[in-house]
C-alpha cells in the first residue's frame, strides 16, 4: 500500500491547525490539546517543519510556531518533503535516485511521468486547502498526458 506516514499525516493536522489561526504564534503544548496528539510527538514535528522552513519558532512569554509564509503559499508536497524527503513512485524517479535496471528495465520514463504527475497535484493543493472546511476540488484528468521529461527535450 502507497500512504504517507502517521508523522506526516499528523505534521498535516498541526500545520492546518496552525494556519486556521494565525495571528498569534501557538505553543507546542497548546498544539498537542488542540490535535489531541501527544506532546512528544507534536514537538518532534514541529521541529523538523522549522528545520524545513515552513515553521518559524520564537521564544518567550508571547512566543510559539507560526507559519514561515502564508498557507497559501505552502503545498502539500513541501509538507511531505520536510518530514518523508522527497516524492517519488520508484528509486529512479527522483533525482538522486540510484537504480541498477534504470537502463534495462523499460519503464523508467514512465514511472518518472507518473511521479511528476503526483508532485504536481501534491504540489496544487496548498495548506490553505487542507485547513479549510470545504471539500478541495481535484481535477477530473491528472496533466500526466502533457507531462514532460528532460529526455524528452534532448
């Protein structure tokens, strides 16, 4: 089965949490009542979304995590990326990818289509999607069939 880790599931529901308020930087504890995940595990996440550059953390008596930039402007790929690395179907479908049947095995390109074609929805659906309340309307037809590679163009 293709599925995301609970890490990244629950660094999904602290990022939403955090982009339906704002205004104000929230605490690590505060996150963890308001998520009903356990401390441990949202400060953990919380520090790899800073080391990525999608949190910023400040302390003191009015400090907490905010939002790098605006939810707007951080996909659901940067947010995967940060806690799983990067996006790909197969070993060679990335670009340190390392693959001994890379050359021999015939569907390499085709793989490589596909993962583009994941990246580029993942890229589409923004935290400002996933924290709101209104179901996200996905495309009908992935743009899988006008992906195209850099062999493609060589």
């Amino acid at each position: 089965m293709l599925k995301l880790s609970r890490l990244t599931d629950y660094a999904a529901v602290v990022m939403a949490q955090i982009a339906r308020h704002p205004e104000h930087p929230q605490a690590a504890a505060d996150l963890a009542e308001a998520v009903q995940l356990p401390h441990p595990t949202v400060s953990k996440t919380l520090k790899m979304l800073v080391k990525a550059g999608l949190l910023e953390s400040r302390r003191g008596a009015l400090g907490g995590y905010s939002l790098a930039r605006p939810a707007s402007e951080i996909t659901t790929i940067d947010i995967i990326t940060a806690i799983e690395g990067p996006v790909a179907m197969t070993e060679c479908s990335h670009d340190d990818g390392d693959c001994e049947l890379a050359a021999t095995c015939g569907v390499a390109d085709n793989w490589q289509r596909v993962s583009l074609g994941v990246r580029t929805l993942l890229g589409s659906v923004t935290l400002a999607h996933l924290a709101s309340p209104t179901p996200i309307k996905l495309p009908v037809q992935l743009p899988i069939q006008s992906v195209s590679l850099a062999a493609d163009t060589a």
